[in-house]
C-alpha cells in the first residue's frame, strides 16, 4: 500500500520519492522515557533488525526478515535475496516482499 500511495504521489507532483524499508516481528518492549522530553521508544531485537534492513534495501524494495516473511507467507509473495550483510558486518537472512498472492494461487510450500 505505501508504495502504491508513493508512485500516485510521484505522478502528481512529478517527484520521485523512494523508499527503503525493512520488517521483522518478535516480541518487544515499549514505554516511555523520560529525559529533556517525553519520547515512546520500542526496543528489542525486532526494531534494529527492521532499521538494519532498510538500510540495506535498494530504494523501492521492502525486505522482510525470515520470521516475519514464514508469518505473512499465506497473504504475501517472497523472493529470496542471498548476500545481504547489515552495517554491524553481519549477515542477514531476508526476503525481498514482491506484494499480496492473487485469490487462485497456491501457497507456497514450506522447506
């Protein structure tokens, strides 16, 4: 959907927006903190996987992590993306989001 609304903004206003983003799911804890100003923060592994993937996405691509990818897998197509290495030098098991599987196709069998 943001890419869809990215690409109807880019013909509009004749910009051209890009987007890298990175998804993971685990579990996670939130608060606030309190410091010069209240801020809500999300922490955990699932947040730094998700900012380590988009900076190694190329611009318009959403890579997903495995677990998060083996979750949406009945709604959504994959693709696998091999060699992919984050900032802090380590590798990175992620699938690249192609977009939501049509009604009639089958799932995708599990490895």
């Amino acid at each position: 959907q943001v890419a869809a609304v990215l690409e109807a903004f880019a013909e509009e206003t004749g910009l051209d927006p890009s987007h890298r983003i990175g998804i993971s799911s685990g579990r996670v804890i939130s608060g606030l903190i309190v410091s010069d100003q209240l801020t809500y923060g999300v922490f955990g592994e699932p947040p730094q996987t998700s900012i380590a993937l988009s900076t190694i996405a190329v611009p318009g691509q959403v890579l997903v992590d495995r677990s998060a990818a083996r979750e949406l897998d009945e709604a959504y197509e994959f693709e696998q993306v091999e060699g992919l290495v984050d900032l802090r030098g380590r590798v990175v098991e992620a699938e690249a989001l192609i977009g939501r599987r049509s009604d009639g196709e089958e799932n995708r069998s599990e490895d």
